[in-house]
C-alpha cells in the first residue's frame, strides 16, 4: 500500500504530464490548421497540373517520342520505394502505419524475386525500416530543420530521383505516404510515380479532348519538361499531406493522453482521499479507545 | 475596351492571382507573347522572366516567375509558375541565391545540361536586372 506521500507525489507527477501533453495537443491543432491551408494552397496547382499533362499526353498518344518517364523502361526488375513519414514520435500509429504498409510492399516485392532499393523520407520511418532493410535503404532525406516545407524541398528529392532513373538505377517508382482524409483518419497510401500511372491517364481520357492546342515548342518537348515537374508536385503533395497527417494524428494522440491522465488523477485522488481518512479514523479510535481506558 | 478573360497564375504553394484581366505577357521560351481574349489553345513552357498583367481595371501588375508552363484557352489563360512572386514582393537576395546555386551546379555539369544552366543564369541575371532598379 503506498504512503500518503508517495500518493500526493504520484498525483503532482500526473498532473505535470497533463499540462504537457496539453499543450502538445494544442500546439498540434495550431499546427494542423496551417498544415491544412498549405495542403489546400497547393492543391489548385497539382489539380491544373493533371489535367494540363492529361491533355498533352493525349496529343502525344502512345507514340515513342513520349519521354520514357512516362513509358517507364519496359522492365519492372528493381523497384525504387520513397517512404514518406514523421521526423518525430508521439503521434500515435501515425509513422508504423505507413512503415507497415511499406515492409508489407518490400517484403511482396522481395518474394517475387525483385531488386528493391528504398530512400527514406522523415527520420521515424528510417529507424522503423532499418531494422529489416538496411542493406536496401540508399538514401535518406532529412527535414528534421525545415520548419515549412516548401516546394523546393520536394523539387530536390524529385530531382534525386530522376537522376537515378536516368542512370538506369530503378525501373519503377513507388511513393508512400499517408492521405489525409479527417483528423481522426489518415490513411497509408502507395502512388506510383514512374511510369506516371495508368489511372492519370484515364482520368485524362474523361475530361481532355476539349480542344485542339498550339505547342510551342512541340508537345513533345513540353512533356518532357512537365514530367519531371509533375513528380515534384506529387512528392511535394505527399510532403503536405503527411505533415496534415501528422499534426492531426498527434492531436489525437495528445487529447487521448490528456484524457487517461485525468482519469488517473481522479483515481489516485480517490485513494488518496481514501487513506486519508482511514488514518483520521485510526487516530480517532485511538484516542477514543485511550480516554475510555481512563 | 477590350474583352476580358480569366487568368490564373498558380505556384505549387498557392493560387496567386485569379481574375478578370484584358491582357497578359508572357515570357514564353520561344519569346514574348501577349496574350488577349480568344486567343487560340495553346500551349507553351515559360522561362524565368518577368509576367505583366493588364486587369480588367486597367491597373498593371508585374510578377516575376522562374519557369513553368502555360495553358491558354480562349475562355482564360492558366500559368503554372514553378515559383512566382509580385515584383514589389521580389527579394534581390533570393534572385543571388538562385543564380548562385545554379553556378555551382554548372561545376561538372554534362554538356547538355551546361547551356541549359547558362542560358538559365543569364535568363535569371536579365531578370535581375529588369525588376531590380540599379
């Protein structure tokens, strides 16, 4: 049985993580309400830009002056896998919920014989995935000191992997990251960047053909500069909605601590207040017991 | 007065300007372009320079861009900006810094990719030199 002053301690000890995890939970929906508008600033341009790139890919067809980005190489031998997640903790099973769905990824694609190179984005999946595939992980990505991510740093990651599909290092390009759908929702998602995916594509068939454009220079040249463009923007959306993820699953997270923490204070507070009054009513009995004995 | 038509510059951050403009210039690679209601569809890649937007008001608002594309429709005109600010808004720093980093990308660059970054370091010096007054 603890003494009163080991209860009193454990009380303030409590009510001290709170306040923490309080704040936490606070700063995270400041922080989520700002994640939001960048998440849905940028989405005007990623919107323009599929339908943009839809309509030339059509004009361009499936002829071989369409750049190979967009072809891919005709093999799928070694696969190239971003893993995009949180530089830090504390938010639930927000970073193992993408990392799981990317071993689960590797793991398949390993069994079926393939090369599998990965580059980690965010230092929380690069320690999850180390464990199991470390000799496979080429690159990691640190934005542990960006404080806003801006599109530049999703152009350096995009231009770090079309050198190495240039090189011939990757046939195919898969990104993994986690959609935001609501604050309490966030779901790991798999996107496949190179060859730009078959579902683009189609969507473009739906809603191009709306008019017959001028190129300048030919179309051609023109999607070989929008490509590279378009996987910066597919990272950099990522990027967003990632931190939209994380912000809103370490509120979550924060607001389910805050509430087992008022739940233990009331407990202990109980007992507390419980041996408390055992220990009046011991010395009452004592000095009752005392003067009858008189 | 001139008919008007929509356009819209967008940077992958945000939508900067959406309105009703009468005219707009564009830095196209293949040189200037004005484009005006009705113009027909087309479709261009722009360089770093400098885009003058004639409001339906008839105010002039400069912005400077640093490549991107165009989609033009004879209902509106979309750039896509890969970066893009008002010219007042514009901080020479960030201009030094972006030629700065292009020189030292040209160290070891291949042969293709030297001109292409020469001819966008001088792209970028000339737009220095438009919006920042000497």
């Amino acid at each position: 049985m603890p003494s009163l002053k080991d209860l009193k301690n454990r009380i303030a000890s409590v009510k001290a993580t709170q306040k923490i995890t309080k704040a936490m939970k606070m700063v995270a929906a400041a922080k989520l309400r700002r994640a939001q508008e960048a998440a849905e600033a940028a989405r005007p341009y990623s919107q323009r830009m599929a339908a943009v790139l839809a309509n030339i890919a059509q004009a361009v067809g499936a002829d071989d002056s369409a750049p190979r980005l967009m072809t891919g190489t005709g093999r799928d031998d070694t696969h190239l896998v971003i893993v995009c997640t949180a530089e830090r903790g504390l938010c639930g099973g927000f970073n193992s919920q993408i990392a799981r769905f990317a071993r689960d990824h590797v793991r398949k694609l390993l069994a079926q014989g393939k090369t599998v190179k990965i580059i980690c984005v965010g230092k929380k999946g690069f320690d999850m995935l180390r464990r199991d595939f470390a000799s496979l992980i080429i690159d990691r990505v640190d934005l542990r000191e960006v404080k806003k991510i801006g599109f530049e740093n999703a152009d350096r990651i995009g231009h770090k992997v079309i050198e190495l599909f240039d090189k011939g290092e990757f046939d195919v390009c898969t990104l993994f990251y986690s959609e935001f759908k609501s604050v309490i929702s966030q779901i790991p998602t798999a996107q496949q960047l190179i060859p730009a995916s078959a579902g683009e594509v189609a969507a473009a068939e739906g809603e191009g053909a709306s008019a017959i454009y001028e190129y300048e220079p030919e179309a051609g040249a023109i999607l070989s500069d929008l490509i590279p463009r378009n996987i910066s923007v597919q990272i950099f959306r990522a990027l967003l909605e990632n931190v939209a993820g994380e912000m809103g699953a370490k509120m979550s997270a924060m607001d389910n601590a805050t509430r087992n923490a008022g739940e233990m204070i009331d407990k202990l507070t109980l007992s507390y207040n419980r041996q408390r009054q055992a220990q009046i009513t011991k010395e009452l009995i004592e000095i009752i017991s005392g003067a009858e004995a008189l | 007065m001139a008919e008007s038509f929509n356009f819209e510059l967008v940077s992958p951050e945000r939508l900067l300007v959406s309105e009703k403009v009468t005219e707009v210039v564009i830095p196209a690679t293949e040189g200037e372009m004005t484009v005006m209601a009705n113009h027909a569809p087309t479709m261009t890649t722009i360089k770093p320079g400098v885009v003058a937007v004639k409001t339906a008001a008839g105010k002039t608002e400069r912005y400077a861009v640093f490549g991107g594309f165009a989609d033009i429709l004879p209902s509106g005109c979309t750039l896509l900006a890969e970066s893009a600010v008002h010219v007042d808004e514009l901080d020479p720093t960030v201009l030094e810094n972006r030629i700065e980093a292009a020189r030292a990308e040209l160290e070891g660059a291949g042969d293709e990719k030297k001109t292409r970054l020469e001819q966008f370091i001088a792209e970028l010096t000339k737009l220095g030199e438009i919006v920042i007054p000497a």
